[in-house]
C-alpha cells in the first residue's frame, strides 16, 4: 500500500471508530442470550481438553497481522456446545496508534537484531500499552535465554526502547499431580509437575517418566491417581516423576548442573529391581516381600537418578573400588536431599532400611565389597557435610567426581578431594575428618 492511502485508511478508520477503550466480554449460555459475534474461534485457536467434556478454546485478537497480547478471548465448550466465554477486545483505534504501529513494524528487524543474544525468539505479538487516554502499541518478545534456565519477556517501542523486561517463568509447562511430598507419606497432595513439555504425557524437559504396565495420559496434563488400588501404578509413576524433578532441581539450585542428556524412568516393573544404565533408570514396584512401594521411597529414587549425575561427571565404574565410590557418591547424594542417613527406609520390608551411611568404617576396614565398601566413602561425606553444611558438600561431592574421571578409585580420591577443596576455599575442618577416616593412611 502506498504512504497516502494508508493515511486514507487510517483517517477512515479513526472517524468511524470513536471509542478507544478495552471492552470485555462475559458470557454464558444460561443467560440465554444470543452468543456475540467475536465468539467464533479462528481454526488455529489453542485448544486443551478438561475432563467431564470440558474443552478450552482460546485466542487473541489481531490487529495489522500480529497477535496481541493482551486482547484475548477464552470459550469453553461442554459437550461440544458454547458454554461460557471471557475475553477482552477492541473494536476501535486511532490514526496515531496506527502510526506508531507503522513505525514499529519498520523498526522491528533492527529491534530483532538488538535483542538476538538473548537467545531463541519463543513468541512474537504486540502488546497495546494504555498511556493515559492514548493507546500505545509496543511489540512483546519472549525469548529463553541459551541455557534454557528461563522465560524472558521484552516490551519495545518504535523507537527501539525497551520500556520493561521481566522473566515469565522458570519452568515450561507445569502439570498437576497428585503425590505424597515426603516420606511420612500420610496424605498424598495437589503437587506441580514441572517442566511437563505439554504432550499429555510424564514427558518433561529433564525427565521423562513412562510404564511398563500402561500409558499414563491426560491431554490437559493433570494427573491425579489414588495411591490404593487399580490406579496406584499411575500413582507411582507419578510420584517418581514428582521426586525426581524436585532432586534435579534441588542439585541445579545447590551446584548449577543439570544432566546434559534427558533422564528416562521405566516405570511400574514387576519385582523389586531398580538400577541405572545409560541415561535411563529402571523402577519396579516391588514384590512385596522384600520391597513395596518403592517409587514412594526418595531415598531409592534418588540414589538411581544421582547415578545419572555420577556417569556425566566422572563415568565411574560399577564395579570394584570405582564401584564401591559410585555407590558411595550415590547413597550420599541420596541422602543429602532426603537429610536423612538411612538409604531405603520407606520401601525395605526386612530391616528398618537397606544402609545407614552414619557408620564409623574407616578405610583400613575395607573388605572388597561393592556396598560395604561404598560406606566407607558415604559417610565420609556425610561427616563432611554435617561440618561444611549441605550445599558446599555437594558441590565438593560434584568436583571431587569432577577430579576422580573414569579411572577414580581409594587411592585417587585423596587428590581428587584436596583439588576440590582448593578451588572451594581450604577447609581444614573437612582434612581433619578425611584424617579420622584414614583416607591419607592409603
Ligand atoms: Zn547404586
């Protein structure tokens, strides 16, 4: 379109459109008033469906071919029928709207440009910013940063200014379980299911939970299951996407790690196995003999998943002393999270739990065994963290597998260690107990 007939156009359109405020629509079909006509869902509305045939339809309003923002409108169909709706629109603008509009839009490329290293464009639309009576359209980019840590909201005008910037989330999308948030496991909660990637399924962007037995499922990502009976596999399921996601969180809070490969749970196997292997933990329910319930038992979950931590920082072994130092790390990362020595104490059937790592073995009582020996290096750290405090222990734990490498073993851990407390500031405290446990008598 030539420069004076867009003028034209933009003349036509503010004489016929006096009003310039926002105007919300509310309606519902009991009212029995004939629908609005801005009721009509574009084909490519979002569209979520709720459980009792409930579906969601929602959209924006768009004005010289952008999305904006915060004109939307939300339609709910029962029973495929219009049932409720809410929205805000505008009908009118004025010339100097359509002004500043056009301005933007020239500049948009040089703005898209400025902003580049925030990292990937997620969303673009316009945002209509009320300035005393002028209406003011400024372009809304949202951008996740390079290590996709976060959501970033900009808000531009044309003459390139950001006039706000404001994270809009540190999570993508979040679900709705139900799970037990500790091990007393009394009462199973309403718990976020963070990071869901929306597809309906326990497919997170850290973690991805499936079973064995059965599809879990909701297209609307809620997933609530009834901890007894028919539904407690789901219910299990769930849970260990819960607990592991909060694990994975608590060690990207304390050491800023996340596992640089997506972690995958089999879920609902029969017996009592569980075990990590390549990027990917295997979980069985329990055979109620020896175990039960285990995707409930934190400590378990955790020690599986701390395994994914120990094979991207140092690769260990599973067997011999680099076997018994996995084991050890584990038990202790385990057990950092859930503040409690006791390994397996929710899900053991025999003995109260499966290990205490608050033992006095020292290394000179080392017998070859891959669990009896890991205690030796658990509690250890364990002793360490109740001098340094939990989150500087974890992050020694992080460096000294960091420094151990593949090869790592009793006679390595001591330098391993020591570069690790270096670059932690030195701690005499903690050479004092690896002293008492007889590390330096190797
Ligand atoms: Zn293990």
């Amino acid at each position: 379109m030539r420069r004076p007939y867009f003028f034209l156009l933009l003349f036509l359109l503010s004489t016929a459109c006096s009003q310039r405020a926002f105007k919300t629509i509310e309606w519902e079909a009991s009212s029995k008033q004939k629908p609005p006509s801005e009721l009509s869902a574009p084909h490519n509305a979002i569209q979520v469906s709720l459980p009792a045939s409930l579906e969601v339809k929602r959209w924006h309003q768009k004005i010289g071919g952008y999305k904006v923002k915060n004109l939307w409108i939300q339609k709910i169909n029962k029973r495929g029928k219009a049932y409720y709706a809410k929205g805000i629109v505008l009908d009118s603008l004025s010339v100097s709207f359509y002004t500043k509009l056009f301005l933007l839009k020239k500049k948009e490329k040089q703005i898209l440009h400025q902003l580049a290293s925030n990292g990937t464009l997620l969303e673009k639309s316009l945002f209509i910013a009320q300035k005393q009576s002028h209406l003011q359209p400024l372009l809304s980019l949202t951008y996740l940063d390079p290590q996709e840590t976060k959501v970033t909201e900009f808000l531009v005008d044309g003459h390139s200014q950001i006039i706000s910037q404001k994270e809009i989330s540190n999570h993508f999308i979040q679900g709705i379980g139900m799970a037990f948030e500790d091990s007393s496991l009394d009462q199973p909660s309403i718990v976020p299911l963070k990071y869901l990637k929306g597809d309906g399924h326990l497919h997170g962007k850290f973690l991805k939970v499936f079973s064995a037995t059965q599809p879990i499922q909701n297209p609307s990502n809620i997933f609530k299951y009834s901890p007894e009976g028919k539904e407690s596999k789901a219910f299990n399921s769930v849970q260990i996407y819960y607990t592991l996601q909060k694990f994975m969180d608590w060690l990207q809070q304390n050491t800023n790690t996340r596992l640089p490969f997506l972690l995958k749970v089999k879920a609902n196997l029969p017996g009592s196995k569980k075990f990590y292997f390549r990027g990917q933990i295997w979980i069985a329910d329990g055979d109620g003999k020896s175990y039960k319930n285990i995707p409930r038992d934190a400590s378990i979950l955790c020690h599986e998943a701390a395994h994914a931590y120990i094979d991207a920082i140092a690769h260990l072994p599973s067997e011999g002393e680099g076997g018994s130092l996995n084991e050890g790390f584990a038990d202790f990362l385990a057990a950092a999270f859930t503040n409690s020595p006791y390994l397996g104490n929710v899900a053991y059937l025999k003995a109260p739990f499966k290990r205490n790592i608050q033992v006095p073995l020292t290394v000179q009582d080392m017998n070859g065994h891959l669990y009896h020996d890991s205690l030796i290096v658990s509690s250890t750290l364990w002793d360490i963290k109740k001098q340094i405090g939990t989150p500087k222990a974890v992050q020694l734990a992080f460096q000294t597998l960091a420094y151990l490498g593949p090869n790592g073993n009793f006679k390595s851990f001591i330098p391993a260690i020591e570069r690790a407390m270096k670059e932690l500031t030195n701690q005499n405290d903690v050479k004092e107990i690896l002293r008492h446990k007889g590390w330096y008598e190797l």
